[in-house]
C-alpha cells in the first residue's frame, strides 16, 4: 500500500475522531492562532477599524518609542511590576513557612482564607480600596485625623507618589494567598528527614532555610516569580479600576497595558496598538528567557 494510501485510510479510520476535534481546532484558529498573525499584521499598518488598512512600515513602533505618555507608562510597569512581584513573593514565601512551620491543625483553613481574594472582582476590590484612601471622608484619613486631632483631607488617589504603592497593594491582597499556596505545597513535599538530620548536627534555623529549604524551593520560586511577571507586565485591571480609567495624575499609574487600550479601543489607532502589544510580548519573553537561565544556573550550582 502507498504512502497516499495508508494516510487515506488511517483518516478514513479515524474520521469520528476528527470530526470530534475540529470544533476545537476551529475556534483555537479563529480566537488563538489568527489574532496573533492579524495583530502582527497590523503593526506594520495604519488602521482605524474601518476601510483598508494603509501600510506605514516601522512606523508605528517608532511612534510609540517617541510618545512620553508610552516611555512614562513603561516605567509605571517596572515599577509596578518590580514591586508587586518582590513584595507579594516575598510575603508569600513568609506566610507559607509560617503556616508550614507552626501550623499543625486547620492548614485547609489558612488555604481557604487566603485564596478568599481571588474570589473578589479586581473592579470590587479596587472600589473598596478607593473607600479606604478617598479623600473626603475615606477610612485611613478619618483614622489620621483621629490621631492627629484635626481632619485629614489627603488626596492619596490623586497623589502622583502615592497612587502606585496604592496599585502595589491591591495587588499584593488579591495574589499573596494565590502563591502561598504554591510555595505550602512545595514546602510540604520537602522530606522532613533532611530537617531533622540538620538539626541533630547543629545547622541553625536561618542556615536550614537558607541551605535546604531555599534550594528545594526553586522550581516553586521560578514558577512564582514568572507568573507574576506576566501579571505584572501585563497589569490592566487593578490600575484601571483604582484610577478611574484616567490612570492618574499626569498619567502616573499608566501601565502599557492600558496605553494599549487607550490607543486601540478610544483612539481607534489599531496599528499602534498592535505595536504596543508587541512591546509587553518581548518583555514578557525576555523576562522568562532571564528567569529560566537563572533557574538552569542554579540548578547547575547546586548539583
């Protein structure tokens, strides 16, 4: 039998099995596979959603390397980025070696409580914190001026320092307990026989976690730190949300992810948006292509 006949067959075979399939495969196509190669598409073109889109080259990448507001809203995602992984990895890697070490019974309760975030809409939950922080009459000052003795009417949301560790900390309420989770059943699948033959020699408990816990925990650590990073790279709903869509005063809170949306869905400029797009894809690629080199160099070191 020929080779154009074996295939003939084996489709002909297996053609329930196709025909279950190509749903799938259709709407991966159409929902995945073409917006990826449409927007690429359109970075090279000038297009605002209506008639035929105008090839401009380069120029749309270009554009927006020379715009403030996208240099500006750059650095806003660096910092919002760098903080609110550092910050919430950080807490969560304390919290899971808290519970892990003291917690004997209820572990499922700490879970539940934890994760209780997640449940919350970013929309709900940055409304809240806007009650929290809102000039007149919000919470933290009603408390300021309660200490102080004079009321306290500062604009923490129109301030342009303090509206980004605002944007940190909405962020690290809603994904610390997402990620002590990650590093509770890291910690858990460490053998207990490691910890109690390094104290039987008199290893300290900073050397243990430093030395032992620490180096088993990397996987858990790099799958924490990349996935906050693509979080953090793309950040849209917690500054968006807390600031009103404005992205606060003199666009300090502007992430590109809402650069991109301000292009794209307000100024109808779809080739610039698709371009800024392209922008958050090679930083998210860079960043994991850092983070797994470090993890291999690491790995290497420890072996």
């Amino acid at each position: 039998m020929s080779d154009r006949a074996s295939i003939a067959a084996n489709i002909k075979r297996n053609s329930a099995l196709y025909i279950c399939v190509a749903p799938f495969l259709v709407l991966f196509a159409l929902f995945s596979i073409f917006p990826v190669f449409f927007s690429a598409y359109l970075g090279f073109n000038h297009w605002d959603g209506f008639g035929e889109p105008v090839f401009v080259g380069l120029e749309n990448y270009s554009r927006a390397l020379g715009d403030p507001i996208f240099r500006k809203a750059l650095g806003n995602t660096i910092f919002l980025w760098f903080w609110s992984t550092a910050l919430t990895v950080g807490l969560a890697l304390t919290l899971a070696v808290l519970v892990d070490s003291y917690v004997v019974f209820g572990r499922n309760y700490f879970r539940m409580v934890f994760l209780l975030p997640l449940l919350v809409a970013p929309s709900i939950a940055a409304i809240i914190l806007r009650m929290f922080f809102t000039s007149n009459g919000g919470l933290v000052n009603l408390m300021t001026g309660a200490v102080t003795g004079t009321p306290s009417y500062f604009d923490w949301l129109g301030s342009e320092f303090w509206i980004k560790p605002l944007v940190v900390l909405l962020v690290i309420w809603r994904w610390t307990g997402w990620h002590m989770i990650i590093f509770l059943a890291g910690l858990q699948s460490i053998p207990r026989d490691i910890y109690e033959a390094a104290r039987m020699d008199g290893v300290g408990r900073w050397a243990i976690f430093s030395r032992i816990t620490v180096p088993l925990l990397i996987p858990s650590l790099a799958f924490s730190v990349i996935t906050a990073t693509l979080g953090g790279v793309q950040m849209f709903d917690e500054p968006f949300v807390l600031t009103q869509g404005t992205g606060g005063t003199n666009n300090s809170a502007t992430t590109l992810g809402m650069y991109l949306y301000a292009t794209a869905f307000s100024q109808f400029n779809f080739g610039l948006g698709a371009a800024v797009s392209w922008y958050i894809f090679a930083g998210v690629v860079t960043l994991t292509l850092i983070y797994q080199a470090a993890l291999r160099r690491s790995r290497m070191g420890a072996q």
